[in-house]
C-alpha cells in the first residue's frame, strides 16, 4: 500500500485557491463561447461512478465544476466530449470494472480526437493504479484522486491548451468549499459533513485512499442545506465515512458541536424535507444522537449501523473497537428510545479465520437485533490491508454457503418485519417510476424498503399517503390514500 502523508486536522482551501479555479473555469468557458459551442451547441460530460454515497457526491461537484466550465450533462459516453470515470477501491472487482470501462474509451478517442478523459476517485488514489493509467492507457488525458476534485478546472483548461498529461497525487487532503453542484436528482441530495477515516478496520481500505477524519464547519454545513431545501430537496442525507464521529477533529472543548449537534440544527431548518445520515460506526454512535432521533420528527426512523460480525474474535481481527454486548447494548438504547425504529447493517461472511462458531455467533446476532435490512458481502482481500496477510483465509466453498445461509435467514426476518407494516398508511417519498412495471410508482417510508403503487407520474419528489397492502421480504405494495 502506497504511504500516504498525514491528513492536515481541519485544513480548509483558502479562498484564493478555489477562486483560482473558479477562473480556471471562466477561461474554459470563454474559449467554448468563443468557438459558438454554448446552449445546445455546448460540449458535453459525462460522468460514471462507481463506489459509495461519497462518491455520487463527488460527482455532482465534479459536475457542477463541468457546468462552470460551460459543458452540459449528456446521456451517454458516446455524446460527451469530456468523460469523467469516479472509481471505487472497496473491492478488486470494483476496479476491474473500472478499468473495463476506461479500456473501452479507446475507440471513443480514435472517433473523437478531441476526446478528454479524465479518471478520478479512490482507485486512482492509490499511485500504482494511476501509473497503470499512465502507461499502459495512453488515452487517458490526466488522473485526480479524492484530494483533488476542486482541480478539475486547471486539468481541462491545460488539457484544451494542448498541455502535457497530468497525474494528481495528493500529498494532503483539504476541504474544499464553494464549489458548485450539478444535482442529479431533484429530490433527493447528498450532504457530505466530513471526510475520511481513522478507523484502520484491518479488511478496509479507505484510510489509505480518503485520508484522515476532516470535519466541514457547521456553518458551511447549514448553508450548504438551506442551498438544498431552496432546491426543492426533501430527502437529505448527510455523509461521512463514519458520520458519528463528525467534529472530533475541530473539538477544543466538551461544549464543541458533535454528530448529535449537526442533526439537530438540520432538522431546525425550514421546509418539508426528511434527514437520514450514513455511515455510522457503532464505537461512536452516542446517546445523544439517538436522543436526536427520537426528538427530531424529521429524521428517518431507521439507523445503518454496521456490525460486520457477531463474533468477538472475528471483530477483534477485524479491529472494529467494539464487542458483541457492546453493540447489543446499543441496539437495546436505540429500540428503547426509537421503538418502531428500522435497522440495517452491513455484514462480512468467511473473514480469515472465521469458524463455524464465529459464524454461528453472526446468525445469533441477526435474530437478537432483527434487520429489516442487510447488506451482506463474502469477504474479498485487499491487497495492502492486514486483513490480506492473516493466516486462515476460508475456503471460497465454504464462504458462500455461509453466504447462503445467512441470507436465508434475514430473508424471512426480513419477511416478518414487514408485516408490521400490513393496514398501515404511511409517509411515503415519492422517487420514480418502478423498475419492473412502468405503471406503478416507487417510494420510500422509512426509507428502508421500495414500496410500489399506482399513481400520477406529477407526484414523483413528492411526500404522498400509501396504505399497504401486500409484503414481500424486500418490498411493500400499497394504495394511495
């Protein structure tokens, strides 16, 4: 794993610097307006991402530095002028599959010589895999990691200028404000309140592709959602790699805000909008911020709290800081103070030397905590983790029958969840049209789970009343009320 420098605590980009890049983009502008390449007429960008809710973030400021730069959002790699690709580091097939996708702008470039493509995120972050690019995708015009995403301007503007190719690796990672947005969806808006990771999870990578825990000021935080609300945002999840621990790095005082402090002063603001955060860490998630839940009406009733294993051993392996009994604990406070509170979690099958009891131990967990919800991965080793060099790394046969069995058995949890919810009406987010029938709408509630139902296309962004009436494991079917 490539060395990375320690993160500067609470760094912030001057003014200047983002200023500078603001210019960067006038000057692109100026030189598309001055070849008659605005409006319809107008160069076009695309984007693709890969990864997490930090990533799509990313990309709608990468967009909104597109916008800045006079490009307009385009459908397909085929139309775009500039593609940008944000990758993904979790998994090796993540990056595999990046890399496929990049392999395919060859040709791209052979019909558009004009092409720029730019290749950004965790992936890149790592310097092998940007040399990689550099010297076996000779078509690929520059690199910019997770440090860099306010230098897409200065990147595009040298690019157009005929300037050399660039491969960005950063040596810190700063926060950067003001830069603009270009929001994908009209309703529903990611709102990052920090950055990066002190956690070291022995099977994890982000720590080395992300940087330390960097917390945005409460004030730029606030105004970024009253820009959101005035948009016309009412879902609104507020992002962090582990968003509990927000502010820790800014603290000078007990009396300093926490996590529990910025929910609070969301929920405070004007408008009909609902809050749901993401990721938590269940050695910082704190009475207070679940005393915010239970008092914020405009927080979603439902809490992702990653527990990836049941098993002390297999957590102590895993450097995850916390027990079973302690997360039991935990869970046992947040139903007490939240009862009809919806949780997920996030779980790990056949982590290196994972036994049957270890594994029997995870199972025991999902009957005491009840998921509505999991999201569950077989264990994949990432070159440069700990994780990748312990000793006992199980059978692939044996982790997906483990696999097997634990989804077998969160499916009918998840089955009985949702009988909860049979006669009852609920708040329903409004999010589009069903995959699987165009003539039925989907939504959220909780927002765990879709639920479908028949009604008016104007009412997509909006809250609207279902009474549910049938169940699945996965989703809930209703009428309009």
């Amino acid at each position: 794993m490539e060395k990375h420098n320690e993160t500067k605590t609470g760094a912030f980009l001057s003014p200047d610097e983002i200023k500078r890049q603001l210019t960067a983009a006038d000057r692109v502008r100026l030189r598309f307006a001055s070849q008659g390449k605005v409006g319809e007429n107008a160069p076009g960008y695309y984007i693709l991402t890969f990864g997490c809710q930090q990533n799509e973030a990313d990309s709608e400021r990468l967009g909104g530095l597109c916008v800045s730069m006079g490009y307009r959002r385009v459908e397909t790699m085929e139309e775009a002028d500039l593609i940008l690709v944000n990758t993904c580091a979790i998994r090796e097939h993540a990056e595999k599959k990046a890399l496929s996708i990049i392999g395919s702008c060859k040709h791209l470039r052979e019909k558009n010589p004009g092409l720029l493509v730019g290749i950004g995120g965790c992936m890149v972050t790592q310097k092998h895999r940007a040399d990689k690019l550099k010297n076996s995708y000779p078509y690929v015009t520059f690199t910019f990691d997770t440090g860099a995403v306010h230098l897409l301007p200065t990147l595009v503007a040298e690019a157009l200028s005929g300037g050399k190719r660039q491969f960005i690796h950063s040596e810190t990672y700063e926060i950067a404000e003001g830069i603009p947005l270009d929001r994908t969806s009209k309703h529903m808006a990611w709102l990052s309140v920090m950055y990066g990771c002190n956690n070291f999870c022995s099977y994890c990578i982000v720590p080395y592709v992300r940087g330390r825990e960097r917390s945005r000021r409460m004030e730029d935080i606030l105004a970024e959602a009253k820009m959101l609300i005035a948009d016309g945002a009412k879902d609104i999840i507020l992002l962090g790699q582990n968003v509990n621990s927000y502010g820790k790095d800014l603290a000078v005082s007990e009396n300093d805000p926490d996590f529990s402090d910025v929910v609070r002063a969301v929920c405070a603001l004007d408008g009909d909008f609902r809050l749901r955060f993401m990721t938590s860490h269940p050695k910082d998630a704190s009475d207070r911020l679940i005393s915010a839940i239970a008092d914020c009406p405009k927080v979603a009733r439902h809490f992702h709290l990653p527990v990836q294993s049941g098993s002390d051993e297999i957590l102590r392996r895993m450097n995850r800081k916390y027990t079973s009994a302690h997360y039991k604990s935990l869970i046992d406070r947040l139903k007490a103070a939240v009862p009809d509170i919806s949780i997920t979690s996030d779980i790990i099958v056949g982590f290196p030397g994972e036994t049957e009891e270890d594994f029997e131990a995870t199972l025991d967990m999902l009957r005491y905590v009840q998921y509505d919800m999991i999201f569950s991965f077989i264990y994949s080793p990432r070159p440069g983790t700990p994780a990748a060099e312990m000793e006992n790394q199980i059978p692939h046969e044996v982790s997906t029958a483990r696999f097997e069995r634990l989804l077998a058995l969160q499916n009918e949890i998840s089955r009985q969840r949702n009988e909860r919810f049979l006669g009852k009406t609920l708040r329903v987010l409004v999010e589009g049209i069903s995959k699987n029938d165009e003539n039925m709408l989907t939504g959220r509630g909780d927002p765990v789970r879709p639920i479908h139902f028949a009604g008016s296309r104007d009412l997509i962004g909006q809250f609207a009343e279902v009474e549910i009436e049938k169940i699945t494991p996965f989703t809930l079917e209703g009428k309009l009320v």
